[in-house]
C-alpha cells in the first residue's frame, strides 16, 4: 500500500472547493480577499464579517492559509424519509 | 375477461375519462362521487349528484366565454387560469377538447389535509378554523431547498399573482430572478428553480401555501424568498435572504430541512457560528434536527486512561458511484488517544498525531489526519474511505476502527459518518449511541432546532387509503435525532408534527412517482422526516413576528419553550432528547407575543 504523508491542512487537494474562509487574528477580511483575487479563485462573498466564502484550489488555499482558518463546505442531505410499512 | 383500452389525454384525469367514455347519457350519481374518490357505500350515501366536479387550468383567458350551461351547472372562474366546474358528461367532453384548456381534472374530496395536524399545534379549534388572527402577512419565510414547483397554487394568492419576492437558483449559476421575472419565466411551465425532487414545494407549502383543496400552510399570509440550493452553498442562500430582507426591511425566518454530521457537532462548525453572526431581531433561523436516530452514525463514550474499545462499521454502497464515507472522531484536547483502522484484509493503519497520511491501492483510498480544532480546544481525527475501480462486497464489510485512550483528563470521544447511507456501525457495540445525533447545523445556538413527532398515521395515496399501524399518535418519530449536543447543550428546541404529512406535490419530480404516497390529480404527496416539522415551527414564527416584528431567537425560544405542549409522551421534564422543551403550541406561543 502506497503511503504520503502531508502537513497538517487538507489543501493537497488540487481542485477547486467550496470553502468558508475566516481570517486569523491581526488579519482582515479585505487582506483575505484580496489574496483569493490573486490566486484566482472565484465566488467569492463575505457573508458576514470575519466570514467568506469562495470557490478556490489548493493553490490558492495554500496562500490562504498561512493569514486565516479554511473550512471546506460540506454537501447537505435533505431531512425526509418515506417507507411502506 | 373482457378488454377495452381509452386513449388518455395528458391533460385529463383518468377518472374523467371512463366516466365519459361510458357513453350512457349521464354519469350517474355512483359513478360521479367514485370520480370523486368516495368508494365503498360512501360513493351511494353521499354523493346525490349526477355532475361531475372539476378544477380546470386555461391557457388562455376567454376559455370560459363559450360554454351554454344547463341549469344545474356551473363554471366559475377561481384565479387567473384557474376555474372550477361542475357539470354533466356533454359539458365535460366539450372542456375536455378545447384547445383553451390545458388541463382538467376530477376533484377528489379532501378534508384539509393537515386537518389532524393543525389542532394537535394548536392552530385550529375544534370548528376547524384557525384559532388565531394572524396570517403571516408583512413577513417574509425563506426556504432553502431542492427547489419550488411555481405552477402549484400554494404559491399564488387569491388573484393567481406569484407569492415569491425573489428566488435565487443556485443550480444555474447564481441567477436571480424578481416576481416579475418569475412570473413571465413561469408561465409556460418549468422555470428558473426548479423542483425535479420534490422536497422544496412540499417544505415551503407546510410553512406558509396558500389555501388549496381545503388545505393551507402555517402562514399563508407571508411572502416567500426562495432558494434552490446546490446543497452546499447554504451559507451564501442564508446571506442572499437576509439581504432581499434587509432590502425590503421586513422580518424574516428562514427554514433549512437539511443538514449533515461532519462536524464538532457543538455549535462551533464555521456554518454555526456565521448563523450567529446574521441572526438577530426579525432575523430567524430554523433547522431540521434530522432523522439519524437510528442510522448506526454515531458512536460516543467515555474512557478511562488505558482502556481499549473496538468497533466494527460497514460501508454502504450507493445507487450512483463508489462507496466512499468520511468519519470525524473529537475530543478533548487534554486527553490523548490512539486511533487505528483496520482494513477487512486485517491490515491496520493508524490515524497520525498530526499531519495527513494517504494511502492508496488498487482498490481502495484512505486518508487519515488529526489536528487541532481551536475553537472548542478539541482535536479532530479523520478517517476517508474512498473506493475506486473493481471492488467486491465483501471489501465494504467489516471495516474495523481500534481507540485506546492513553490519557484521559475528560475522557469523552464521539464520532460521526459524514451522513446517514454511506456507513453503518455495527449495531450491538456499546459504542453505538442513538443520542446525539442531531446534525449540524442544527447544533448551533442561532437556530431552532425541531425535531418530529406522530401527528397522524393514516394518509391517501393513489393507491388508496393507507394506514401505519406501527407508529403511536403523539410519540416520538422513530427516525427524529436525538440530543443533546456533543458538548451537552439542549437540542432539539422542540418537537412539531413530522410523520405522514400531506402537502404540495411538485409537477413531474421524483415523489409523483410514489403511488403509495403520491396523489398525482390532487397535486398533493405524503412524506416525513424533521423536513417537514421544522417548517411548521418556521410558519409558526412568521406568524409570532406579524405580531412582533424584533423578536430575536432568544426571545422566539423563550416564548415557544413557556409554551410548549407536555403530555404522556414528552413527560414532564424542562428538557427531553426526543422532544425538547416539548411540543408546539401555536396558539399559546402567539398569546405570549
């Protein structure tokens, strides 16, 4: 079995994420913006301050992360259910 | 046995159909109330008419201008496209034809369908009229969803105009569309988003549809922001409604009847913190608790310095793709575990104290990480499974994860599988917990989190009646997630009607083809899960918001935990896993406004 080992951070991943992005202590959220328009990613929204969302890859993250937390977006699931008793 | 086949216009019911295609004159007073959906000695003790009733949809205005009625019938036009008729077999056969009318069908006798829900919330008196004056009006319900059937009454006023604000499409680049843009985009059919599930126009028509069949949402009054989410960017749904709401000034709640598990599951989760931050007076927020409680997701316990615990878990294979789940393990960042994964080859590997390990095969993915989660001071262990290429069955079974704790000032480990259908634990294993397994983001405190319980266990389908005889009135829904949080706070908030409600049913999406749930004609369709209780509570807090349009979360809780309903099965305690502070009770949450 194959076996890589990375630092900690999960932007190994190479293709684009839905992530919420907040800004480290001392960090702005302008700062962080401005660094995503750099890196080309793209959706990108501050939802409330200390709070944005984009569309990036790893690259992009990886410049990221150095100035805030990166939190990739999970796929909700709708909460109904049906059965024939 | 005998065969004749009729040719079945798209346009009209079936039922209308073999009534006419009797050809005997008159269609008879049995066979116009089995039209009807009476059945049995119903069809012969009730229905004394030999008319047909029929609700008709016209593509074009004058549609009606032509008819000469006999004296017994009538035409009478309900909305804009919309009228009913209630005729003989010569009339019916003429509005079938026209070219003006797009579509006819048999009106099937219905009480309201929430009609044992809305009393069990209080809503309606024993009249059957709602016990309360307020509507919604002046208040704004945002729904977050699959999507929205914009064809079905439930979303028209009584003039037939459009009840939506705005609708953002998240399935088609973000578009956003104003009433009028809808209207126009809608008018011909399927339009900008969409329901091809289902869900969306069923949740959105229990929280606030307008009157239809006998049948009224909690708010009929309120006007709607709508989303059809990708199901990832909720986030950004939240923000874009708050947004239209802050543009129109008006208060607002909004319903979110999905969820997931991969996460703190202790309000912490970025998703839950930012609702904390864009919640506030007229700004509302009510979540589905979720129906994991007995998916075999979770395990939690507490362990001493030393001991070792093995569980076994299965993975589930999809209807689409391959088999891939994700586990997240949390605890305390005081205490210290190993955490190991052991393959159905027997082959083990172990999670890393910190960094990211990928392994792969031929066959199979893994990634395991651990690392610091700051803002509970916990650690986060991850575990992907990711199968790819040829796989046999017996590679998803008896997959195997080994904690021993080395230190334990806390002691208390708890993990979860990204979401219900992709892994099970198995079942017997002390580790496995019913409790806890509200999802995220319904852990967070700037929301509502609203778990179900039986409101009725009879409903109709195309198939006929139906009945669950398996099921209690007034108990807990057997699927409804139970608390407390991870950290031990207090959700669900409370508990709402869940089980077998009937609402709006989208044209041509997935549920219509359900013929036991479905009522195709009727537009309308049973389903359960916290999906469908959630927008009660949402309904609920439009309506305390007509009332009091700065209430806040903290302010429409207070209210709705004073208020809320004990009985034999929520018993008497402040708080219960399954129920919460207890069951809704509109009526007295309105009076305490």
């Amino acid at each position: 079995m194959r076996k890589a080992t990375f630092p900690q951070g999960f932007t190994h991943q190479m293709g684009a994420q839905a992530v919420t992005i907040e800004p480290l202590p001392g960090h702005s959220d302008e700062e962080v913006v401005a660094f995503l328009e750099e890196s080309g990613a793209s959706d990108i929204t501050v939802l409330a301050p200390g709070f944005i969302s984009a569309q990036a890859d790893g690259q992009a993250l990886s410049k990221v992360e150095e100035i805030a937390s990166i939190h990739v977006k999970t796929r909700h699931q709708p909460h109904s259910r049906w059965r024939i008793p | 046995m005998k065969k004749t086949t009729f040719k079945v216009p798209r346009h009209v019911s079936v039922s209308l159909i073999s009534l006419t295609e009797r050809k005997a004159g008159n269609f008879g007073p049995v066979a116009a109330a089995r039209a009807a959906g009476f059945s049995g000695e119903d069809a012969e003790r009730i229905h004394s008419s030999d008319k047909v009733s029929l609700l008709l949809e016209c593509s074009e205005s004058d549609a009606l201008s032509e008819y000469d009625l006999a004296q017994t019938e009538e035409l009478v036009p309900l909305a804009e496209g919309f009228a009913s008729a209630r005729v003989g077999p010569e009339t019916a056969e003429k509005l079938i034809t026209c070219s003006k009318i797009s579509r006819v069908q048999t009106k099937k006798q219905s009480g309201p369908h929430l009609k044992e829900v809305l009393p069990e919330i209080r809503l309606v008196g024993s009249s059957n009229n709602r016990s309360v004056p307020e509507d919604g009006s002046g208040v704004l319900i945002g729904v977050v969803d699959s999507g929205f059937d914009l064809t079905h009454p439930v979303f028209r006023d009584v003039n037939g105009n459009l009840r939506v604000e705005a609708l953002l499409d998240q399935e088609d680049g973000n578009r956003q569309f104003d009433t009028a843009q809808l209207e126009t985009a809608w008018m011909n059919g399927r339009g900008p988003g969409v329901d091809l599930d289902g869900h969306g126009t069923h949740v959105a028509c229990i929280a606030g549809g307008s009157a239809f069949t006998g049948f009224d949402g909690i708010a009929p009054g309120a006007r709607f922001l709508l989303v059809r989410t990708d199901f990832l960017n909720t986030d950004t749904a939240v923000r874009w409604i708050f947004d239209q709401a802050n543009r129109l000034s008006l208060p607002c709640v909004v319903n979110m009847s999905l969820g997931h598990h991969f996460g703190s599951h202790d309000g912490t989760d970025a998703e839950e913190r930012f609702h904390r931050a864009v919640s506030g007076p007229g700004r509302i927020l009510v979540i589905s608790a979720g129906n994991e409680r007995e998916d075999s997701l979770h395990i939690g316990g507490r362990f001493f310095a030393g001991q070792a615990q093995e569980v076994a878990f299965d993975m589930l294979r999809p209807q689409k793709g391959n088999p891939n789940v994700t586990l997240t393990l949390w605890y305390s960042e005081q205490d210290k575990f190993d955490i190991t994964l052991v393959l159905p080859s027997g082959q083990s590997v172990s999670v890393p104290a910190a960094n990211l390990d990928v392994y792969r095969t031929s066959g199979v993915d893994l990634e395991l990480a651990r690392q610091p989660y700051v803002w509970s001071r916990s650690i986060k262990a991850q575990i992907s499974i990711s199968f790819k290429g040829f796989f046999k069955s017996r590679d998803l079974l008896n997959w195997k994860l080994h904690l021993t704790c080395k230190k334990a000032a806390v002691g208390r480990v708890d993990g979860w599988f990204h979401n219900s259908g992709y892994a099970l634990f198995s079942r017997g294993n002390p580790l496995v917990e019913r409790s806890r397994t509200v999802g995220l983001a319904a852990t967070g405190d700037a929301c509502l989190a609203v778990a179900s319980h039986v409101g009725r266990n009879t409903w109709d389908s195309d198939l006929g009646s139906n009945e669950d005889l398996q099921v209690v009135k007034g108990r807990t829904s057997p699927f409804s997630s139970l608390g407390p949080t991870r950290d031990g706070r207090w959700k669900p908030d409370l508990s709402a009607p869940g089980q077998y409600v009937t609402a709006a049913l989208a044209d041509d999406c997935e549920l219509s083809r359900m013929d036991q749930r479905a009522l195709v004609d009727s537009r309308l369709v049973t389903i359960e899960g916290t999906s469908m209780a959630a927008p009660i509570v949402t309904g609920t807090v439009a309506l305390m918001l007509q009332k009091k349009k700065s209430l806040s979360v903290a302010d429409v809780r207070g209210i709705l935990a004073e208020t809320a309903r004990h009985d034999a099965h929520t018993g008497s305690a402040a708080w219960e896993p399954a129920y919460g502070f207890g069951k809704i009770d509109v009526a007295a949450a309105l009076s305490k406004v």
